[in-house]
C-alpha cells in the first residue's frame, strides 16, 4: 500500500539525525521529545487502523467458500444493493495511507538537505523492496504450486510473465495488477517518492505541499477529462491525498489543539457520508474525484485529530494504544501478507462448508486476527530486523565514503 508504512522508522530517523547535528526537534525546534513520542504513537495508531480497515476489505475470501457466507465479493454496484453504505468502502485503509505518506514525506523532505537527496530514496528502497520482493515471489511460488492462487494475472506463458514479473518487482506502471496484488498502491508510492526526491535535489525540499497541491489541480483536471497517463499511476488524482496528508504536517502545530476529540469524530463522519455519498453516485469521474476529496479530508481530520488526542490526553500510556502502534509498526508487513492468510484459512473452510452461520462469523473473526498475528511475528522477527540491518549497512557506507 503505501509508505504510510515506513512512518515510525522515519520519524526516529530525523530524531536520531537531529540529535547528531543539534538541530530542533519536528516543528522548528519548539517540540519536545515527549511531544515527538506522542506524535509517533499516534501515527502508528492510525496505520493500524488503516491496516485492519484494508484485512477487514479482504476478509470475505476467508469464508467465500462456507455455504452461509454473509459476504461476497462484487463490484461496486453489488455492494450497493446487498450491503449497507457504511460496510462498502473499509477499503479507504488506502486512502488513509496515502495521506500519512505525504505527512511523512512532506516532513522528510522539509528537512532535508538537496545534497541528501539520494539518501532519501535509498531510504525507501531499503524499506519497501525487500519485504515487497518476499512476498511477490512467495506470490510467484504459490502459483507455481497451485494456479488456483493466481494473485496477479499470470497466464502460465514465460515470454508474457517474465516482463510482467519484472515489471511487477520493480513497480514500473503497467496495465495489470502487479503479481502481488496490493502493490499497485506502492506503484503509486514510489512515483511520489521520486517527485518528492527531484524536489530535495532542487532545494525546494519546504515547499512539497505548494508542489503537491499544483499536481492535484493536474490529477483532477485529467481524471474530469477521462485522460490516463501510464495507465493512470502519472499524474493520477491521488496527489489530492498526498497533498491534504502534507497540509496535516504544514497545519499540525494550529489546528491539533484546536477540539482534537470532535475533530477524529469529524473524521469518522465524513467516513459515512463519504460512503453514503459514493453509493449513490457512480459515474467513473465524479466517484473518483468523491473518493480522493471524500476519503483525504477523512485522513487529514483523522491525522490532525490523533495528535492533538495524544498531545492532549494521556493515551500513549495505555495497554490498547501500545498494542494498536504495535501492530501499526507492522502494518507493512500486514498489507503485504494478509491475502495469504486469509486465502489460506478460506481454503481450510472447505473441510466444513455447511457449518451454520455462527461458526463461519467465529471463522470470519480469527481469520482476522490470524492475518493481524502472523504480521506482527514477521514484521518483528523478519521485516524491520533486517531493514535495520541494511539501514545500518548502508548508512556505515555513507560515513565511510563522506571520510574518505
């Protein structure tokens, strides 16, 4: 999905840079260091919420196969007739995510120098390829195995999936899925990396949301004109969200003490008549432009608000809070692996496809929470060991290079 992902590493990476340099803290100098935890915790929070909202999307492929399934999948003009508006759109887990990626790019970039411009990406290379990779060829592995698990459209000829799996691992905009599905969020992800970096490297590092908000104006006229460049990764309407993500950055320090509380519940009701709205309108533009306005302005209240929370409240001291950053510190590897669990769990379900609807909303929930389990057990024995390993590796590197 997304390099909300990446939030906690980035973060305590500007503290640690900070601190070697003696410059302020986030917020030009006036942060404390309780106040940067604070504001950490409550990043991590949302990617876990953003996290679950996408396993909940997916889940239906745990109990697909059970006789009294409650929920089957569709397209977006099923939903809106066998289910209810609020329960049709927990897919704007993405959406969110979008938005605290550009938060947190717009934090980097505005504190970073043009000369570190390389070491930006570095830094998301190192962070996104490695558990992406895994994950793509585990994808690769299983088709091998079994083709029922077609994740990302491979036909079974070499000559047409080998370009689509290079493309695929190197998240080059193509016209299918990537072979792992969800990737086609992190095509989007890494086009804003590079954006971001020919920005450090021209010196206008502080002026990401002032850019931003020039390529929504030019993802919005394009998507009103039915016009897609690349398959609609360039210039795509999604820059609204990195841009409204980047307004919660440039607008924290004024708006997060300003009623946090009623400003998360303003976030979560413009969740519904967002939801609302989408069911009723589904011309291809207009639900586009509704999804982008509708589901941003949901992340930047929910952005806004969970800091002010946090900054405000004692929350960060709490068993919930702790264990809701937690599994926020491995959202990333749950975005990557929870299609595997819960296909996994929803093959199982064959052994008992007439059970009564009870024990399938029992399957329903455990698949859940098994998806959760298993991502934070690789994120914290696999995933961020090793980004910590290669960070490390290349960040000696660097010192040693820069003395040399």
């Amino acid at each position: 999905m997304v390099d909300g992902h990446s939030v906690c590493r980035d973060l305590d990476w500007v503290d640690r840079r900070d601190a070697r340099r003696g410059n302020g803290a986030v917020g030009g100098g006036m942060e404390s260091r309780h106040s940067r935890t604070n504001n950490l915790v409550a990043i991590q929070v949302l990617r876990c919420l953003a996290a679950v909202l996408v396993v909940v999307w997916h889940s239906h492929v745990s109990i697909k196969l059970f006789s009294e399934s409650y929920w089957r999948d569709g397209d977006a003009v099923f939903r809106s007739v066998h289910y209810p508006f609020w329960a049709n759109h927990f897919d704007c887990g993405v959406d969110i995510f979008f938005c605290i990626s550009g938060f947190v790019m717009c934090m980097l970039a505005d504190r970073t120098r043009a000369s570190a411009g390389g070491t930006f990406l570095v830094d998301r290379f190192v962070r996104i390829w490695p558990p992406y990779w895994f994950f793509t060829l585990l994808a690769i592995a299983a088709y091998i195995v079994s083709p029922r698990f077609n994740m990302g459209e491979l036909t079974g000829s070499w000559r047409n999936d080998f370009p689509h799996i290079l493309k695929s691992l190197f998240l080059v905009p193509e016209d299918t899925l990537p072979v792992l599905r969800v990737g086609w969020t992190l095509v989007h992800e890494f086009l804003f990396y590079y954006f971001v970096a020919a920005l450090i490297f021209l010196g206008q590092g502080k002026r990401v949301s002032l850019a931003l908000a020039a390529m929504s104006v030019i993802g919005v006229v394009l998507c009103i004109a039915n016009v897609k460049i690349l398959y609609g990764f360039v210039l795509s309407p999604y820059y609204v969200q990195f841009f409204l993500g980047s307004l919660a950055y440039k607008w924290q320090h004024r708006l997060s003490r300003i009623y946090p509380a009623t400003q998360v519940i303003i976030g979560v009701a413009l969740y519904f008549l967002v939801s609302a709205l989408l069911d009723a309108y589904r011309g291809p533009a207009i639900h586009m432009l509704i999804e982008m306005f509708g589901f941003g302005a949901v992340g930047f209240f929910l952005i806004i608000g969970s800091l002010g929370v946090y900054q405000a409240y004692q929350v960060k001291a709490t068993y919930l809070s702790r264990l809701l950053a937690r599994v926020g510190d491995a959202s990333y590897s749950l975005y990557l692996s929870h299609w595997f669990v819960l296909s996994f769990v929803g093959r199982l379900a064959t052994r008992i496809a007439n059970a009564p609807i009870l024990i399938v909303i029992v399957w329903h929930v455990s698949a859940i929470i098994l998806a959760i389990v298993f991502s934070v057990l690789f994120a914290e024995n696999i995933e961020l060991p090793l980004h910590r390993a290669l960070s490390d590796h290349f960040r000696s590197r660097r010192l040693a290079s820069s003395s040399v």
